[in-house]
C-alpha cells in the first residue's frame, strides 16, 4: 500500500522552520573564540534532523545543502577545524538558501538551484580549508581507557551496532568514545569484529542513559543501542543471531530475564550475565514480579560450566535445573525439591533496577531540563489557525446572544424571575471564561518577533561599520496572533532606524566619551489592557532643529512655539528623512509614514521620547487582541456608538464659559488651561434629532497620537466589551468608523475610528480661522 507522503508537507515544513530559527539564534549566541560545545551540538543535531527529514520527503536540494552543512559542523564540533567568523557568516547564509528552498516548495514555487550549488561550494571550501587545526582537550575527569570489564557499582554497559560500512566505523567509534570522555569515564569493553557486530562501552555511574542514547543515534542504528547496568549484558556472543538472547554458546547462566529481543517480553529487567561473573540478588528480585514475598537465595560464588545436551541428565537446552534455582530463586518457587547452589560467599546487596533509558533530547535544542512526569507533562498539538478563527468566531456570537438574553430579561421582574436571573448571571460568567480561554489559544510570545532581531543588528551593524549589542527584555509577553503577525515590519523598521540614525559610529562615540559598542533594546510589557513594545537606543538622540529645517523645506507646518513631542512626530510624515545621502537603508523618506499608518490600522499608537546626547525611545502601545475591545457607548440622536476606552482621557459637560469661538464659530473649549478642539458627532454623520447646544450634552475628551479633542455627544451609555465586526468586508470603508458590533438588544453599534476624529476636529481649526 503507497502513502501519500504529500499529506506530512505541512509539518515538514513546520518543524525546519523551527529548526531552522534555532539554528539562526544558537550561532548569534555562539563564542567564537570559545564555542560552547552544547550549543554546536544542538546546531548539529538541527542541521542532521533537516536532512534526514528532507531526504525522506524528497527535497534533495535541501538534503544536498544541509548534508554539506552537516559535514562542517561535525568537524567543527570535534575539533578538527578551528570555528573562524567567516563560518559563522557561511552558517547564517545557508540558513537563508534554506529557508529561500523551504518558501518555494511551499508555495509550489521554483527553487534557485544555481543558488543551492554556490552554497554548497562554499561550505565544501570552508569544510576543506587548510586552516589550522584543534584538538578540543578532554577536562581533566575525562578518561577513555580499554579494559577487560572492571566495573563499578552503578557502571552502565552499552552496546551498539554501528549504522555505516566498515570503513568510516573506526573512525566514527573513535570520535564517539572522544566526545563521551569529555563527560564521563569510558571504557571500550568489546570490539567488533565485523560490520554487522555490535560494540561494548563500559560508562561512568554519572552517565546520563537519555543523553548517551541522543549521542548514539548519530551513528548507530537505533534498534541496536542497548544500555544496561554493567555486566548485564554479557559478551557479543550473547546477542547473536538467531538465538534471541536465551542461549550462550560461552555457557553463561542465564538471568530471570532475557535480553531485550525475547520478543519484548523483559524488556525492563537485566539482560544475560557474563560467563563467569557472579548474580546479583537483584537478579532473581521478585521472581519476574509474581512471587513479591518470596525470599530471595543467596548466590552461588561460581558456577560450572553447563554440560552439552546429550550427557546432562536433567538439563533443558543447555540450562542446568540447579543453575536454574540458583538464579532464580529455587526454581521460580515451581521446585521446591531441588536444592539452592551451596553458599561460599556473602551475598551481593541487593541494587535498584534502572530506570528504563528515556526519548533522546528533541534536536534544535541546546539543553532541555529533566523530563517531567506524564502526569504533569505538557504535550501541544498544531491546529489549523482557520479553525481556531472558526471557534472564536462562534463565541463571538456565543457572547452576543448571552447579551440579548440578559437585555431582554433586565424588563423582567427580578423577584419573580430570580432563578432566571440567577442562571444569567452564570451563563455570563460561564461564556466570559469561554471567551477568555479561546481567545489565550491565539496568544503568542512577542518572542517570536524578538528573535529575528539579533540577526538583523548583526547584518546591518557590519554593513554600517558599527558595533551594537541588542538587549531584550519581556520575550514572554503574549499578544494575538494575527497582531504578531503584523507587527513584525513597522518593529523591524524602528530597530533599522535606531541602527541607522540613532547610535553613533565607533569613533564618534568615544569622542563623546561614551563606549564604542551602542546598545539596542526591545522590551515589552502589559499595561492597563495593552501591550506596549519599547525600541530604544544609546545614540545622539533627535535633532529638533535639523527636524524643523526639513519640515519647513518640505512645506510642512512647522514653526518654533511647537512642544518637543509635536516636533519629533513631524518625522511620521510621508516623505520626511533627515538623512543626508540615499542609501540602500535609509534616505528616502519612505517607512516611518509606514510604520504609522500600520501601527494606526491595529488600534494603536506610537510615542516618541528622545534627549540629545542621550538617546531615544519609542513606545508602541497595542491592544491584546483584534477581536475583542473594550468600549464605552455613546449616544448621538437614536443612535450608540462605540469609543475605545483606550482613547478616553475624562468625560464633562461644559459650562458657557468653557466653550471660545473661532471667526465666529464655536470650535474650542477651555479644559484646565488648555484650548481643545470640538467635533461634534452629529455633524459627522448628520444625525437627526440630537442635542446641537455646547452646553447641552456631554464632552468626551480623546486623545490619539498626541493630540487631543473633544467629541461632542448627547449622553453616555455605558461601558461594555465588545465583538468587533469587519465593516469593509461587509460593506465598504466609512470615514470616522473603524467597526461595528451588536448590542445586547440587536441593533447595530458602529465603533469610532478616534485618530480618524481627532485629526477632523485639527482639521477643522485652520478652515475656520
């Protein structure tokens, strides 16, 4: 039967993804003068794992590159080539031709193989390189020796066959035992003698079974790998095949448990003991488990040989009944008549059974904590994000029909209707858990955007001759999913800048007596329902005169009265750089507009804070989610609308004596000292019937982008959180409207697009002077 290996593509392309991203931030992270060698072989194990996945699915361009990729690697991890920084350039650039290969058989596009071939030639270069050489020293507990079994209380014995031609095997065996006795004490017990034979090491107590299994699995194959306690495995003879582990041709006594290929029956318990070596009372423990109370024998000090078939009378396969008994504690307690070995020796203590070896570690990691219980162990599942859409679509309207209900029963009378009332209020309780759960399942570490950063400083930073340390602070803060996906570009852009125009060159910086290495920093936080996003620099800090000369030779309104925050919002405007000369990045003015406007479109902000010499912050503030907003409602005539809390500074009603005119028009109101400008809603969106009197209604001030206004309205509702329904997709874009929503009673609540209002009533001032 033929699978369709078309339907695992997805999580192919997933899982290189993600090994790939850990690839890209172990080398940023790696010392070069110093490489740590966890980290080169969690980079290894990455770059191995792509390989055999891409081979199985049939990408061999991949497989062709990261084969190359791995063969430097290996030889950098063992010492043989000297890590040099054009490596670390090579790395990062394989790593983009991959992820270049992953995007095209993707999207079913047409991979670059001219790309596939210079890369490839290029690490061949490096892998080849007449560069000089080292040897990594073993720390000085290391010890590699070759002996004839000595063993410790607690060795492990492991034994393996190797998964290549005889050829590489010495080689490949001698660079394993080099790596395993730069961690622990090893010993080669037994040799193979032909390719298909497998190997005995003998290991320190301290050896960890789960990390020794990962390092075996590079070179042998897994079915093979064996690790026991020592002496628990006896000699090669004892695997042979054919015999399934039951029968030594050496004679050995056989234990109460096979080796591990009796057919998966013993798999927890010791495998055979050597001829000639003495059992352990933990041998014949609990008799397989059936008999707990019966006592176990003492062991025999030595144990003869066992007779051929045919002359030893009461012998079964090659097994004497009294070797029998005397290892398995009077014959399994079945033969009660036959004697127990004489006793010439004390008897062993008893020792604990090991625990059987655990998964290998999962690659693209560098270290990974002891593995938690599978009671408390976290296990995921990848889902696709359309139906997770789907079900927070539907407590959308799950909360909208509990909001008709709990409307409809407020008219009804409490004391007569109070079991209604009181299984509202839980259904209310009960769908805003709902919807608090569904929607954490969309939420996502801002580390998933952080973690692109380091490479881009880097590449920018040798591009401009400058040297930045970026630091980075709340990676674990989560946003929505569909906001991460759309805050990438404008953050990538604000870091460029601060790259750019912010942080001084090397020599500059000293003469300022400050260090020559600038700092970058990327932090992010939760603040009153928000997310705020910090990129901050060490540089020169604006230049609020070279920002009005600009503005002014742009035609833009500037004049020397504006307040420091008015003036560094000036470089927002379309077409605004103060760079001196166009370059591939920076210069043309196109990008800080950009980033506005995008930031703009998910509801947020942007705030900037700058002190020359010192340096300058912005300050991203976002809401959690895009499907959710808590809102206040207004009403303007018969109608409500929706204000974003976010927006809201203080609601008053004005008094006469608040309100000034301009050229005869009412425009402005006083507020503490400060001259605010008015629109009204009903002039917006020419409602009928409302309250038109300044005085009469009520002024909501707002604040966006810096600036303020008064909305002036008829009456506040209340203050509610609200399913936010696309207007575009199912009408058309409305001026001053950025969504809708249903209310609890049915009808239809626009919601205000705030910037859109404030920059109206700015607007409005100049045309009425």
């Amino acid at each position: 039967m033929s699978i369709d290996m078309s339907q695992f593509y997805q999580v192919f392309f997933e899982e290189a993804q993600e090994h790939l991203n850990s690839m890209e931030s172990l080398l940023l992270e790696l010392d070069i003068s110093d490489p740590d060698a966890e980290q080169l072989n969690a980079i290894f194990r990455a770059a191995h794992s792509i390989k055999g996945s891409a081979g199985t699915f049939g990408f061999t361009d991949l497989a062709e590159v990261t084969h190359v990729l791995e063969n430097l690697l290996d030889r950098i991890r063992k010492g043989e080539l000297a890590l040099r920084p054009e490596m670390i350039d090579a790395f990062l650039d394989a790593g983009d031709v991959l992820k270049d290969l992953l995007a095209a058989h993707r999207g079913d596009g047409v991979a670059d193989h001219s790309q596939v071939e210079a890369m490839c030639k290029r690490l061949s270069e490096l892998t080849v390189s007449t560069a000089t050489t080292v040897q990594a020293p073993a720390p000085a507990s290391a010890v590699v020796t070759e002996v004839a079994g000595q063993t410790s209380p607690g060795d492990l014995d492991v034994s393996f066959v190797l998964d290549m031609d005889a050829a590489e095997a010495a080689n490949a065996v001698e660079n394993l035992v080099a790596e395993l006795g730069q961690r622990w004490t090893v010993e080669v017990v037994e040799r193979a003698s032909a390719a298909d034979d497998p190997w005995r090491l003998r290991l320190a107590a301290e050896a960890d079974p789960e990390i020794v299994r990962g390092m075996l699995e590079f070179v042998a194959r897994s079915d093979s790998i064996r690790i026991g306690p020592a002496g628990s495995m006896g000699s090669i003879a004892d695997g042979s095949d054919g015999a399934y582990g039951f029968f030594d041709d050496d004679a050995a006594v056989v234990t109460k448990a096979a080796t591990d290929d009796s057919w998966g029956l013993f798999g927890d318990e010791p495998e055979l003991a050597p001829a000639g070596t003495q059992a352990t009372a933990a041998a014949a423990d609990d008799s397989y488990g059936l008999f707990t109370d019966f006592p176990a024998p003492a062991v025999a000090a030595a144990v003869s040989p066992a007779p051929s078939l045919d002359t030893a009378p009461g012998s079964a396969g090659g097994i004497t009944l009294a070797a029998a008994a005397g290892s398995e504690g009077e014959g399994f307690g079945f033969f009660v008549d036959v004697p127990a070995a004489p006793v010439n020796a004390t008897p062993v203590a008893a020792t604990p059974k090991p625990e059987a070896p655990t998964p290998p570690d999962k690659p693209g990691t560098a270290k990974r904590p002891a593995p938690k219980p599978a009671a408390g162990g976290e296990t995921s599942i990848r889902v696709d994000v359309d139906k997770v859409d789907q079900l927070i679509n539907l407590i959308g309207e799950l909360v909208i029909t509990q909001a008709m209900l709990a409307q409809s029963a407020s008219t009804l009378d409490p004391v007569e209707f109070e079991r209604l009332h009181n299984g509202l209020a839980q259904l209310e309780r009960n769908t805003r858990d709902m919807q608090e759960s569904v929607m954490s399942i969309r939420m996502m570490p801002i580390s998933v955007v952080f973690s692109r950063f380091p490479r881009v400083v880097r590449d920018l930073a040798q591009k401009l001759g400058k040297q930045i340390e970026l630091k980075t602070t709340g990676e674990g803060t989560e946003l929505d999913k569909s906001l991460i996906e759309r805050i990438s570009d404008p953050l990538t852009h604000l870091v460029r800048n601060s790259l750019d125009h912010g942080v001084e060159m090397p020599a500059d910086r000293v003469a300022k007596g400050k260090s020559p290495v600038g700092t970058i920093t990327l932090k992010a936080y939760h603040q009153s329902g928000n997310i705020v996003i910090e990129v901050g620099d060490d540089g020169a800090g604006l230049n609020r005169e070279k920002i009005l000369a600009k503005a002014r030779e742009k035609g833009l309104p500037a004049h020397d009265q504006m307040t420091d925050n008015e003036v560094w919002l000036l470089i927002f405007e379309p077409g605004f750089s103060t760079a001196d000369q166009v370059t591939e990045v920076s210069g043309r003015g196109v990008g800080m507009d950009v980033v506005k406007r995008n930031i703009t479109a998910m509801g947020g902000r942007v705030e900037i804070e700058s002190m020359t010499g010192i340096g300058t912050r912005m300050t991203v503030r976002l809401p959690l989610t895009l499907a959710i907003l808590d809102g206040m409602s207004v009403a303007a005539g018969k109608e409500t609308y929706i204000i974003p809390l976010g927006y809201v500074i203080e609601s008053l009603q004005a008094d006469r004596s608040m309100i000034k005119s301009v050229s005869g028009v009412e425009r402005l109101i006083q507020v503490r000292g400060e001259y605010l400008p008015v629109v009204a809603l009903y002039e917006i969106f020419r409602i009928p019937g409302t309250v038109t009197q300044l005085d009469k209604g009520i002024m909501v001030v707002l604040e966006a982008d810096g600036v303020k206004a008064a909305l002036f309205i008829d009456a506040l509702v209340g203050q509610h959180q609200v399913v936010i329904k696309s207007l575009e997709s199912n009408y058309r874009k409305v001026p001053g409207v950025s969504g809708a929503t249903i209310m609890g009673d049915g009808h239809v609540a626009l919601i205000l697009d705030v910037g859109a209002l404030v920059h109206m009533a700015k607007s409005a001032l100049p045309a009425a002077a």
